[in-house]
C-alpha cells in the first residue's frame, strides 16, 4: 500500500468518526429534550395528584 492509499483510508475513516459523533450528539440532544419534557409532566402530574390527597 503506497502513501496515497493509506492518507485515503485514513481521512475516510475520519469523516465516518465525525459523522458518527454528529449523530450521537444529535441523538444526545434529541434524549435531552425529552427527558425535560418527561421531567416537567411528571411534576404537572404530582401536581394535579396532590389535589386528590386528604
């Protein structure tokens, strides 16, 4: 394998590293805002629970 080839494979590997890292902090975004969304109906529930207790 020459120089070339391997500069080749190596920014290829790059790019599928960067875009990988893209789409997980895509993902990481994505669980973030439903996980505060979850977060603030949970205390919209207790909320409403508690005008149910004696």
């Amino acid at each position: 394998m020459d120089i070339a080839a391997v500069s080749e494979e190596s920014a290829a590997g790059i790019e599928q590293v960067s875009a990988s890292a893209q789409q997980s902090s895509s993902s990481m975004d994505e669980i973030t805002n439903h996980a505060s969304e979850l977060a603030s109906s949970a205390e919209l529930l207790t909320e409403q629970v508690k005008k149910f207790q004696l």
